[in-house]
C-alpha cells in the first residue's frame, strides 16, 4: 500500500476511532505495515500523540496513543439583516 493512501486510511481511522490507537494497532485494524503507519503519523499535520500506554509484557516500554484534531465547520457567514455595525 502507498503511502498517500495508508495516510488517508489512518485519517480516517483516527476519525472513527477518537479515543485513538497505538501505530501498531492502527497497522492491525488497517493491514497496514507498522512502519508506513508511523511515517503517516509523522506527516499527518493534524495528528498527536495523546498519551502513553504501558506495552504489556514488556516491562518499562511505552507505546504512543494517537489522536487527530478533528476540524471543526467553517463559521456561518453572517446574515446582512442581522448586522449591528450600521
């Protein structure tokens, strides 16, 4: 897989999944090689890393829990009826 559409596909995994994933588990859920995942994270300029959660298993290791900001809708143009600087 490309790495313009991994990038796309965790986009829009992060989206549906706003609690967000560790790049390995976002490589599961998308089979997509854990690699190409980390690089999308990195370039993704609405992703970051939330918090850090304890790998299980492997003692004092930690695993990056990431998230994407998601925008929110253009402000509504104003009404001219409405307009108080008249």
């Amino acid at each position: 897989m490309s790495g313009g559409t991994c990038q796309k596909r965790v986009r829009e995994y992060l989206r549906a999944n706003p609690e967000g994933a560790t790049a390995s588990q976002i490589g599961v859920a998308l089979a997509c090689d854990v690699t190409v995942v980390r690089n999308s994270l990195r370039s993704l300029p609405e992703s970051y890393i939330d918090r850090w959660t304890q790998v299980p298993g492997k003692g004092r290791c930690y695993a990056a829990v990431w998230c994407v900001v998601v925008p929110p809708p253009d402000c509504p143009h104003p009404n001219e009826g409405t307009r108080n600087d008249r």
